[in-house]
C-alpha cells in the first residue's frame, strides 16, 4: 500500500543489475538488458539527488528452489550479490541477511524482502506461502530477519519483480504495468496508476490461478483449470511427458534417473522440429496468450512484461503472443500494447526488493 504514497520526487533511475551467483563487481542493468531478449540500450540517467547515489538498500528474493541477496544502490546498481539454496529454517534466512549487511562498505538504508506467497506489506507478515518456504507462515519476515534497527520491508516476490522493472527495467517511468513471472508457476502483480494492487487481504495480481479452462485440471491453489495449470514450466513438462507415456514419437525422453525433459529442452526441440514438441508449445501459448488478452481488456496497462525463467524462449514465444494478443485487443484498446521481456534477468526481484526500501524512504517515486 505504501507504494501510493510516493508521490513526490519523480526521479528517473536507471541500470544495473547481474548475473546469479555471487559478485565482487558492479553489475550494469544495461549489459544485461543487451546480452538478453530485449536489446533496446538503456541510457544511464543521473538522479538529481546526492544522497539518493549513495544510499545503499538490501535486496533479498526469497524463492521455492534459491535465495538471492544484492547490496543495491539507488541508481538500481547492484554492488554484491550473493545466491544460495533457499533456506529451510528461520536462522538460516537469517545467516544469509546478515552476511550481506556485513559485506556493505557503507551503512545501508534498510532490508527489502520479495517473498513467494502471499505477505502483507504493512507488517511483513507471511500470510501464506505453500510449499517449501512455509516455515516463514504466520512469521514477521522483520523479526524473523532480526537487523536490529535496520528498518526491512516485504512483497510478494512477483509485486517486487515488477517494481524493479518500473524503477530500472522495461517499464520506466510508466504508472500502468502488468507482470506475469512465468516458471514453475505463474505469478502476477499490477500496478495501477502507479499504485501496486493489494486487494483487502493481499491476494490481488495473482494473475497465474485466473480460469482460463473451467473444464481444467485442479490447481495447487485449489481452483480448477488455472493460467498456471497450462502455461507453467510445470504444465508444459508434464503434458509432453503424458506424450511420451502413451508412446508418441518425441525426442526427448525421460532420463535414467527418472527426470523429465525441461521446459527449455521442449521449447529448444520444439523449434527444431519435434512435432510433439511443437504440439505442446502450440497450445500452452493458445492458453498464455487468451489470457493476456483478459488481462489487457481488464487492466488497459502501458505496458506488459513477461518474466521468470520461461522467456528465455526468445522470440519463439513473444512473437506468435503479440500476433494473437494484437489481433484481439486492438478494437477495445485502441492501440497495440507492448509486450516485452522483463529486463532485469536473474536478479529482478532482488532489484526491486531493495528498491521497496528506497521507495518507502522517498528516495525514489513511481
Ligand atoms: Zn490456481
């Protein structure tokens, strides 16, 4: 909610941002952006603000499968980075926090936390959030981190993805942005004349579990026939397994030890030909892009972004989506809107967890 409320210096910020792993280095927003899907150049602005390029934040992207920490500036620069398995236990989300504010050459600002599930941004309360990372249910992420006086703020991990877009990526600048992450699941946020949607309990955005086949399959979140029951790494994995298991010619196969071929894999034979592949592909796109026309008719946004691991399909996935999308929204719009990739690959959501801190603090506005 405190998002709205930044209305004062509208400052543009720009690049930077890195690669996974751990880093020494400044990493560039805009080498990222040119090394990926979207190859636009980012042209670096200076914030008029001396104090808003020095301050510093923690940005911290807790997922299912790994935890992600950067030391941020406010210029969207990430200074460090560091990335481990996710945590399994309190103190060992803990350790992690700590051993980035240790490694700051600077005081920083505070702690920004994306986390999967649903988190109430006013009391860092993890609402809920199945699956691996329940152990943080009913926790305040601000004790359960325990900096001391180091203020921490938290999101869900989609909503802090698209605020790193909107502060340094494909969205700056804009006030109507809608997000899709597409990975293992589906997670969605939207910010809506430059407010990011809540909805009273927190739910709002979760644009993955939108029913899009009422005839579909039961979803994790307990609705039937789900976006994320269709276009998902998961879904599309799956459905090209349920070929191989009633014996269609495919070529992948799965492995001796019992793995399914990857998403990217399918994508990858997809395009060389694999009919089945091709099958697969064809009809979780049919999916993906239905939906995107609901939510272009629902929200009227600047901008869409496409993000999570399931871009790097390239251009064999955005063009055939813009086609479809374009042909079925132009007349209730009015025009084509963009949908491009999120350009803050990798670190995103670290990027946009610090920049909670720098919002809250007014040192930047959306
Ligand atoms: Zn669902």
């Amino acid at each position: 909610m405190f998002l709205c409320s930044f209305a004062a210096n509208r400052r543009p910020a720009t690049r930077s941002a890195c690669p996974c792993g751990r880093s020494a280095a400044v990493i560039s927003l805009s080498r990222i952006a040119q090394s990926r899907y979207n190859a636009q150049p980012i042209v670096s602005e200076r914030s008029a603000s001396s104090d808003a390029l020095e301050s510093l934040a923690i940005g911290v992207d807790i997922g299912g499968t790994g935890i992600k920490g950067a030391i941020v500036n406010s210029r969207g620069d990430l200074l460090e980075t560091l990335h481990q398995p996710s945590p399994r236990t309190t103190s060992a989300l803990r350790d992690f926090v700590h051993s980035l504010v240790k490694r700051a050459e600077a005081p920083v600002r505070g702690i920004g936390v994306g986390c999967k599930g649903i988190i109430d941004a006013g009391s860092t309360r993890v609402k809920s959030s199945p699956g691996d990372l329940n152990f943080l249910e009913g926790q305040l992420l601000s004790e359960a981190i325990g900096a001391g006086d180091l203020p921490v703020c938290a999101e869900n991990d989609a909503r802090v993805a698209l605020i790193g877009e909107v502060l340094w990526g494909a969205a700056r600048g804009r006030r109507n942005v809608v997000m899709l992450t597409l990975g293992t699941g589906v997670g969605g946020a939207v910010l809506v004349d430059g407010v990011i949607l809540h909805g009273v309990n927190g739910a709002a955005g979760h644009l993955g579990h939108t029913t899009i086949d009422p005839r579909g399959g039961l979803c994790i979140c307990g609705n039937y026939g789900c976006l994320e029951t269709h276009f998902s790494s998961r879904a599309i994995e799956s459905d090209y397994w349920a070929h191989i298991h009633r014996a269609a010619p495919t070529k992948l196969s799965i492995t001796s030890t019992g793995e399914l071929p990857s998403s990217e894999a399918i994508f990858r034979v997809a395009a060389a030909g694999d009919e089945c592949a091709r099958y697969v592909v064809d009809r979780a796109l049919e999916y993906l892009g239905a939906a995107l026309v609901s939510f272009l008719h629902t929200f009227d946004p600047e901008i869409f972004i496409l993000g999570g691991n399931i871009v790097a399909a390239g251009p064999q996935l955005i063009v055939p989506i813009q086609d479809r999308v374009a042909r079925r929204t132009k007349t209730l719009l009015g025009r084509e809107v963009p949908i491009v990739f999120q350009q803050i690959v990798g670190l995103g959501g670290v990027a946009g967890a610090a920049g909670l801190v720098f919002l809250k603090q007014n040192l930047l506005a959306i």
